[in-house]
C-alpha cells in the first residue's frame, strides 16, 4: 500500500498510472475506521473491472463548526493504515490540514444551496459548504472514475451527488447502504464516545426507524408517527432534534406519505450526536 503524504507525492502516483486504462476509485473518509468504510472499499474492490483504490484520511476542519468536537473527533492512523493494507488497498492519502485547506479565510467555496439548509445543514452552520469544498478539491485531486459515500450520511451523499451533476464533475458517485452493529446501530466513528448504558440505548434509533417505517407503510398517519417516534426516544433518554419523513431526492419534509421517502433522525445521547435514516417505499 503506497502511503502519499503530500501533493507532489499524490502527482508522482498518478503520473506512475497516467498510461493505464484501469479506473481509479476513490474513499473519502475521516479515519478512526470501521467497518461501514471498509464496506465503501469493499464494494470498489468489487468493481469490474477492478479499479486501483485510494482511500483519503483527512479529518476536514471546515465541516467542524465546534472546535471543541474538532479537536476530540477520533485521530488513531495506525489502526487505520493496518486495517486498509489488510483490506488490499492500493494507496492511502493523508495529507497535512495546510495542504487542503483553501489559502485564505473567505476564499472560494462550494455552496451546495437550498439541500444544505436542513436538517445537519441547519444543526451545523457551515458544515455542508466546508465537506463540498474540500471534497471538490480531493477530486481535482486525486482525478478518481469512481467515489463511494455511505447511504449512513445521506444528506452528504446527496449534495455530493448534486455538485457533481450541476458542477459537471468527470466522476461516478456510488452510494453504499449503511453497515449496522447486530443491534442495528449505525457504525460511526463517535459511537466511542457512548457510555455502557448510552451504547445500550443507542439501538433504540434504528428500531424507532423500522418501526415507524412499517407503520407508515401500513398506512399510519405520518405526523401520528413521528410525534410517537420521537415522544418514545425522548422518554428514553434522548435529546432528539428532528424525526422526520422526507423525500429521498430533495429531503423536503413530506406531510403525507406517497413515492420514494426517507426517514431521517438526529438524537443527542448525552455528548453524542447521532445521525441515522431510512428509506421507504410504497
Ligand atoms: P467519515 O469518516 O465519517 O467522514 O465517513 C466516510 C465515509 O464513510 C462517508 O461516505 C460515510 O457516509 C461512510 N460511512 C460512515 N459510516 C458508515 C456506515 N455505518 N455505513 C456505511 N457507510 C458509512
């Protein structure tokens, strides 16, 4: 596994290449890794034909509107690197922050609009625009066929996907569905921060979502769900900030179940924020 520290590193790689027809994907991640980002490798592993991989390390402070969440979010390189030269990954990209981050403060953004004002946009000040514009520039980068994102982060697969249609990016998205504990928790990197007791509610998401999901479907009022979901969540312990009914191609709440919907939730258990959703359809 090729390890590229900086810019002229990551060019010599790519210039190694520059005669192959084989594709390249790509793997943004913010390390501490788990399985949910070793399921986005697996799946560009299993591409055909099978692409090189480069898999980035990059913990963005743009998308940190909280120093303090900046500076705890989970740094451990040395597990990550091991877990991806076991996964067969062909180079890994861990740049220093100077590298990525635009020059100036006020420089160029890329405002992702009207999709990056709810829901996380609206918890997060800030943090959509700062995913967009350095993912923007890992992908001038790094010139990849093929990106993975997590169906777990679907509010930033789809802006993702919206840059690259509407910015005429020369790259496939592909989105890979949300790799779950036994129990049903979402793996994330902040599920370190739970407490025992914390880690033992935490399921208490998905099954509020698969349960409100089957009523849905079952022709349940949906504001009658999502009032019962969130009471429910609330009395056990989470500070919920929304628990809503979407649609999966511009998350616009929607009043009355009809087409492609997602579930969408965002519940702090004490200093954890977690993030979950899922898709429903007639
Ligand atoms: P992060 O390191 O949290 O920025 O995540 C990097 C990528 O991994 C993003 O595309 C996430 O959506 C994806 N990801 C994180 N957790 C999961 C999960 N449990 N299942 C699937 N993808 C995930």
């Amino acid at each position: 596994m090729r390890q590229i520290t900086d810019l002229s590193q990551l060019a010599q790689w790519q210039a190694e290449f520059a005669c192959s027809t084989q594709p390249l994907a790509f793997v943004p991640t913010m390390g501490n890794l788990h399985a949910g980002h070793l399921a986005l490798l697996a799946e560009a592993q299993a591409l055909n034909p099978r692409p090189r991989t480069l898999v980035s390390i990059f913990v963005n402070p743009l998308q940190f509107n909280d120093a303090a969440d900046l500076a705890r979010y989970p740094r451990t390189l040395d597990d990550d690197l091991a877990q991806l030269r076991h996964a067969g990954t062909d180079a890994v990209f861990v740049p220093p922050v100077d590298a990525l981050l635009p020059a100036r403060d006020g420089g160029v953004r890329i405002d992702p609009g009207a999709l990056a004002q709810g829901w996380e946009g609206a918890a997060r000040a800030g943090h959509f625009t700062g995913m967009a514009t350095i993912v923007a520039k890992l992908f001038h980068l790094i010139r990849p066929q093929f990106a993975l994102f997590g169906e777990k982060d679907i509010q930033q697969l789809i802006i993702v996907q919206s840059m690259v249609r509407d910015l005429n990016f020369p790259v496939n998205i592909l989105a890979v569905p949300t790799q779950r504990a036994p129990d049903g928790l979402a793996l994330s990197s902040r599920n370190r921060f739970l407490s025992d007791t914390e880690r033992a509610l935490a399921p208490q998401i998905y099954a509020q979502l698969t349960a409100s999901a089957e009523a849905i479907i079952r022709g349940e009022a949906a504001d009658l769900v999502l009032q019962r979901a969130r009471a429910q969540l609330t009395s056990a312990g989470f500070i919920v900030d929304y628990f809503a009914l979407c649609d999966a191609a511009q998350l616009q709440p929607m009043p009355h179940f009809s087409g492609d919907a997602i579930l969408l939730v965002a519940a702090q258990l004490g200093a954890v924020r977690l993030i979950d959703n899922l898709r429903i359809s007639p």
